[in-house]
C-alpha cells in the first residue's frame, strides 16, 4: 500500500495506524505549501487535492480519514482497532467524527488556512481567533469523554489516533489542553509506534 501524506498534518494520524498494524506500505509525502496536491500526477490520485490518501494493493485509492480509518480497522480486526459491540463502534465513529468535523474542520482549520474563511486581510485575525474558540471549546467537550479511560474506546482504537494529531497541533500552538486531554496525549506519546512515526516525520 502507499501513503499520500504531509508530515505533522491529519494524515499523521493514518500513519500511525499503519504502524500500529505493522502492514507493509510505502510513504509518499505531498508538498501542500508547494502545492503538490494540485499537481496533474496527484489529482489523477484523489482529485480532491487532500490528503491523506491510501492507495491500496488492488490500485484503488480511498480518500478521507474516516474512511481510510474505518477501512484499516475492518480489513485488520485482530488489531481491535474498532469495538465488536455497536455500542462500542458508535462511541469510536462519535469521537472521530467530531474530532476530524469540528476539532480541525472548524477550529484549527480556520488557524491553519484561514484565507479559506475570508479573503479580507482585515478579518483574519478574528477568524484566527474563532478558531482557537472552537479548537478550545471541543477539547473541553472531548475532555469530560475521556474522564476514568485512558483511551477512547478504553483502549486504544481509531479515534485516539485522530485525537493525537489535534492534540499535536494544539502542542505546537501552545494551545494548553485540559488535564484528561493531556494525560491522553503523553499516553499517545509513549507508544511505540506514535515515537517511529514522529520520528520519521521530522518531530523527534
């Protein structure tokens, strides 16, 4: 298989998953600033120029994180990476639905590209500042969620490798998270494979 990613990006959290199921796959890195995900050879990839992209071994690529989560999860079920009961599933879905839709589509997504919510200069700053609102509030929501577990699901599933990029970011921002939020995030950061794939992304 190969990845289509950034470093430090959401595509961060697929690499991750990879890892933890020590399939074999390949690492393509898309150069975002340089605009590679528009590039004729990318699009002929995911012609929605985003990432993370997962070319899988019969040469069909699967776009969007909860997708290609999802996918990992059901092809590999002995890696757990998903709960058995719906109950279980519905609870991973919930959190990684909000934490991809909410946590980065609306919050870091408006301190990331914040040209992509206004082409007034003016403005930036306050959609910036949104932002962070955004960011801060669903990291006290995701927090109350997290109270008595040390992972999502209780152990560890897709969701926590979603929520581990966004808890990244909010690391590199200086944007405090909330003690339950935390303790999750140093969790993450003690797992081998987390620690190979910083590693190989530039961070450690």
């Amino acid at each position: 298989m190969k990845l289509y990613m950034t470093p430090g990006s959401c595509s961060t959290g697929i690499h991750i998953l990879l890892e933890e199921l020590g399939i074999p796959f390949e690492v393509y890195l898309v150069n975002l600033p340089a605009g590679d995900h528009r590039k004729p050879e990318y699009l002929a990839i995911n012609p929605k120029s985003t990432i993370p992209a997962l070319v899988r071994d019969d040469g069909s690529a699967l776009t969007e994180f909860q997708a290609i989560a999802y996918w990992l999860a059901r092809t590999y079920p002995k890696a757990r990476l998903l709960p058995e009961d719906p109950e279980g599933a519905a609870r991973v879905i919930e959190m990684l639905a909000y934490v991809v839709g909410t946590l980065h589509g609306q919050g870091f997504a408006r301190i990331f590209t914040t040209e992509s919510f206004t082409s007034n200069e003016a403005e930036r700053e306050a959609v910036r500042a949104r932002g962070r609102e955004i960011a801060e509030r669903g990291f006290a929501i995701v927090n109350e969620t997290l109270a008595g577990k040390d992972y999502v699901a209780g152990t560890f599933s897709i969701a926590d490798a979603a929520l581990f990029y966004t808890e990244f970011w909010a690391d590199k921002l200086g944007l405090d998270l909330p003690g339950h939020c935390l303790a999750h995030y140093r969790r993450m950061l003690e797992r081998p494979a987390v620690q190979r794939v910083l590693r190989e992304e530039g961070y450690r």
